[in-house]
C-alpha cells in the first residue's frame, strides 16, 4: 500500500510540479530552475518506476501466492475423507477449485491499486478545491454521479455474474459427466443426444457471458461518459479563468494534467464493480463449497505449511507393515440410518456375508462401519470406530465401496496403492487371481506396466470393477469390508471370483465382511447374514436360508 501510494501520488503531482516549473523557469526565463526541474522530474519518475516494479512484483507473488491457496485449501477439503460429502457434479467442483479460486485471489491485485488510488483522487480534488471552488466542484459531482452509476450497477452486475458462473459450471459438469460416461453413451449409441445436450448447455453458459458482458460493457460507458464530463467541465473552467489573469499558464497546464489524470483513474476505478462482482461471487462459492463440506478457508489443517508436512496416518508403527490379526469386526446394538440394533460378529478367520433385503441398510452397515456415521458400537477388535479416530484404524480395516475409483497409473500402481511393503513375491498375480483378472494380463498389451486411465477410462466397467477388488485383496488389510464386488460381471465370472476371494482371505489372522446379494459370494461364504427392516432375521449358510421364501425372492430378484 506504501508504494502504491507513492507511485500514485507521483503520477498526480508530476502536472503540478510541471506548472510550477514553466511559471517559475520558463515564463520568467530562468533557465537554471527550468533544467533542474526537468532534471528533478527525470529522477523522482525513474524512482516511481523502480517503485512501480517492486510493487507489481509484490503484489502478482501475493496474488499467486493466494490462488494457489486456495486452489490447495479447496482440494485438499474435497479429497479429505474427514470433509461431509456433497452432492455436487465433479465438474462444478472442478471448476470452483480452478476458475472462482483464480478469480477470488485478484482482490489482491485490485486492493494494492484500487485504494491508493482513490486516495489520490480525493486529494487531488482537494487541491483543484483549493485552487478554485468551482473546479473542486465539478470534480466533486463528477466523483458523485460516478458513485451513484457505480451503486445502481454493482448488485445487477453481482447477480448477472453469479448467473453466468452457475451456468458455466453447469456446462463443466454436463462436460464432465459426458466423458466419464463416453463408454456407455457409446454403447446406447446416443452420442448424438449428448452433444446436443451439451451443445444447449454450452449455449446457455454463452449467453450468460454475453449478457453479463453487456452489462459490464454499458457499466464502462456510463463511467467513460461522467469522467469525461467533469474533464470537460474542470478544464473550461481552469481556461476561463486564465483568460481572464486569475490563473497563470503553468497552474492552467497542471490543472488540465490532474484533470486527465484523475479521470484515467476514475475510469480504472469504476472497472471495480465489475471486478468486485467476479471477485465477490466467486470468493462466495468457494465459502460455499468449503461449508458444504464442513470447513472453512481458515482451517488449519487446509493451510499450505500443514498440508506439506502432511501424512496419511493409518496407525502403522512402521510404513507399509504387513498387519496381524485386529480381533476382527463386532456390531454391537448399532442404530445408524436404517439400522435397528443390529449386531454382528466377524470373527477372525471368518468370511461371513450380510444379506440386505433393503439397499439402504447396506449403505447404512457401510457408513457405519466406515465411521462416516454418528453411531455407537462398532468395534475393530477392542477399539471403537468413531468419525474422530476411523482414519487411525485404516492399518486394520479397509472398506472397500461400491463406487471405486482408479487413478492415473500403470496396472502394478493401482494394486500397490496399498499393499505392505513386505509383500512377498508374486502378490500381483496372487491379488488378480482371487478378483478373477488374470485375463487382464492377456488382454492388457503392456501387462502390469500398462497405464490406466484416470478413472480407469480405458476400461470397462467389469475390468474397473476387478483391478478395484484385486487392489482390496492386495492391501491385505486384517478386516476387509466389500460393498457389492461384482455388481458388473457376469455369472460364470462372479463364480470364479467368489471361489478364489473366500480362498485369498479365509486365514486365521482375517476377517471379511461381504455386503451383497450374488448368489456365488453367499454361497462361498462361511455364514450368512440376513438383515430386514434393519434387523437380522436369520442366519445360517446360504443352502439353508434358501427354504425361506423372503431370502429365496431377494436373492433372485
């Protein structure tokens, strides 16, 4: 701000020093004074320069500086498991964490500039004030009038801008979901319905630009119109007055210099709310998202300097240690969702698979095992699973959802994500095997070194789902949880899986819990749990559960 405010204040006085030096030099001959004033006016305007340098350099790093934080905040909140979940498309956001977190920081830029600078002008009508009464008075309702068009527009531009924005991240979303979704689009064979879709969205994210740029656009000219009236005004009245010997020929040129410079200034100043708009609408749904998720952009543990140190603690003594038994996992009297006091014991050792009529209390037992749920009496052998601790239990248990996500990698990547470092020999084979993707390294042409595709995008849905479940296995966490493993494979395939999963994980130091309604993962399973209303109303192997006619229907349905 300090030199902003000098470099400013140099621009506005470099006119009044340039009058001086004409009445004082070169209207009275005085050719020393008028060489040192140039040479004065040299030497202040190279110091302004060197000012205006370091401060642009100032300000551009603490703009950057910003918007890299806050780009880090928004994603580290997004990719925190601690944060709620929300339920926004990837593509809105994506473009919260890039576009409104850049928009956002530039309020640095505006401030290191847009204050000074009104600073200046308001002396600078001072001074004209002081000079004659009638130019600080056109200079002073020139500021006025601006300040009333600034006023009347600001909120209409806000609102437009916010609309506009909406509406982008509409079209980022519709981007988003239609390329994750290419494969199957392709496979409807409604690629042309997509991009019409896309097109109507594209279109009305265009439109909302042009209407908020028309908006900004008569903005502009209202302000252009006023500053160049008061100019007008300001130097009429400065030429009648020299016209008539009340004011001299240098005070005249110094007030015209004032006059442009201080309506060069106005006319940045009144860009501010269209600039505030962006900024300020932006900032706001990058607060929003941030409360959406449970955080704000002061948290500590979002802060650069935390995330830098940052690791993922799963209760490890040592980093990528293989784990012993964990005592297995214990549902004691749980409540949570659709629950009702369920309990269920999977001892170690044990491959026990909980059969949900209702979808929702299986999504119910998973938030709850997970600890995204405020529930009681989940227990990892003697340790209760709670939202607070559920990340320093992850060295014991692993819940693998339905919905799986593969990152950017080659196939041996993906299946180390979280294998222990001690793994002997042959686990990647061993880890395909028991998910049924041997033919993966047939299929594959570069076999375990071949990239896959963010999001596994050069894959289909069945293969996705197989290198998720071999990633699983290959953890080999004490109690593994699977949600629905082979939702996207077909029967014969589902068999081969059932029967070499149950083998990879039926050890006297391992628990599996198998949440699911396949037929061959029931029938492997040592036990069968079937839950209904939220509570268990029978148990047993799944031959015998068949004689009940609710099991029988759920199961083939």
């Amino acid at each position: 701000m300090v030199l902003s405010i000098l470099v400013e204040a140099v621009d506005m006085a470099i006119p009044v020093v340039v009058g001086l030096i004409i009445d004082l030099g070169i209207v009275r001959g005085n050719l020393a004074l008028t060489l040192a004033g140039a040479a004065g006016i040299f030497v202040v305007r190279l110091l302004s320069t060197w000012a205006w340098a370091l401060l642009f350099e100032i300000s551009q790093r603490a703009r950057m500086y910003e918007r890299h934080r806050l780009r880090v905040a928004v994603t580290g909140a997004v990719l925190d498991p601690r944060s709620r979940q929300v339920r926004r498309p990837s593509g809105e956001v994506l473009s919260i964490a890039t576009s409104d977190a850049d928009k956002a920081s530039d309020v640095i830029d505006m401030l290191a500039w847009a204050a000074p600078a009104s600073a200046v002008v308001l002396a600078a009508c001072g001074w004209l004030a002081w000079l004659d009464p009638w130019l600080g008075l056109a200079t002073l309702i020139g500021i006025t009038v601006m300040i009333l068009v600034i006023r009347v527009i600001s909120p209409v531009l806000s609102e437009r801008y916010d609309a506009q924005q909406s509406k982008a991240a509409d079209a980022a979303a519709t981007a988003t979901d239609l390329v994750h979704g290419l494969r199957v689009l392709q496979g409807l064979g409604v690629q042309s319905r997509a991009r019409a879709q896309y097109r109507r969205r594209s279109r009305i994210a265009l439109d909302a630009a042009l209407v908020n740029a028309r908006y900004s656009g008569i903005a502009g000219g209202l302000t252009t119109l006023v500053t160049a009236g008061m100019m007008a005004a300001v130097v009429i009245i400065a030429a009648q007055r020299t016209i008539a010997e009340a004011m001299t020929v240098g005070t005249l040129i110094a007030v015209v210099g004032v006059a442009r410079n201080t309506m060069g200034m106005l006319q940045g100043l009144s860009g501010i709310p269209v600039w505030w708009a962006s900024m300020s609408t932006s900032g706001r749904r990058v607060r929003d998202l941030l409360a959406d998720l449970g955080r704000t952009i002061d948290d500590p543990d979002l802060q650069i300097s935390t995330l830098r140190e940052a690791h993922d603690d799963r209760g490890e003594t040592r980093r990528g240690e293989r784990r012993g038994a964990a005592g297995g996992l214990h549902l004691r009297g749980v409540d949570s969702g659709t629950l009702r006091g369920l309990t269920l014991q999977v001892p170690d050792g044990r491959v026990v698979a909980l059969a949900c009529a209702d979808v929702r209390d299986a999504e119910s037992v998973i938030a709850a095992v997970s600890g995204r749920a405020e529930c009681a009496g989940v227990h990892v052998g003697a340790q209760e699973i709670t939202p607070e601790n559920r990340f320093t239990t992850r060295a014991d248990l692993l819940v693998e959802p339905h919905v799986v996500d593969l990152f950017d990698g080659t196939l041996r990547e993906q299946l180390a994500t979280r294998s222990p470092a001690s793994a002997a020999p042959g686990w990647e084979e061993r880890a395909l095997h028991a998910a049924g993707a041997e033919d993966l390294l047939r299929i594959l042409p570069e076999g375990f070194d071949t990239r896959i595709l963010d999001r596994g995008a050069n894959l289909s849905g069945g293969q996705r789902q197989r290198i998720a479940l071999a990633r699983a296995v290959a953890a080999d966490a004490p109690v593994l949880v699977l949600h629905d493993p082979t939702t996207a494979v077909d029967a014969v395939t589902e068999g081969h899986i059932a029967e070499a999963l149950v083998a990879a994980r039926r050890s006297e130091d391992r628990a599996t819990l198998l949440v699911t309604r396949a037929p061959a993962l029931l029938r492997e399973a040592d036990e069968v749990v079937f839950v209904r209303g939220g509570r268990i109303t029978a148990h047993g192997d799944h031959t015998t559960l068949m004689d009940r006619d609710d099991y029988r229907e759920m199961v083939q349905r």
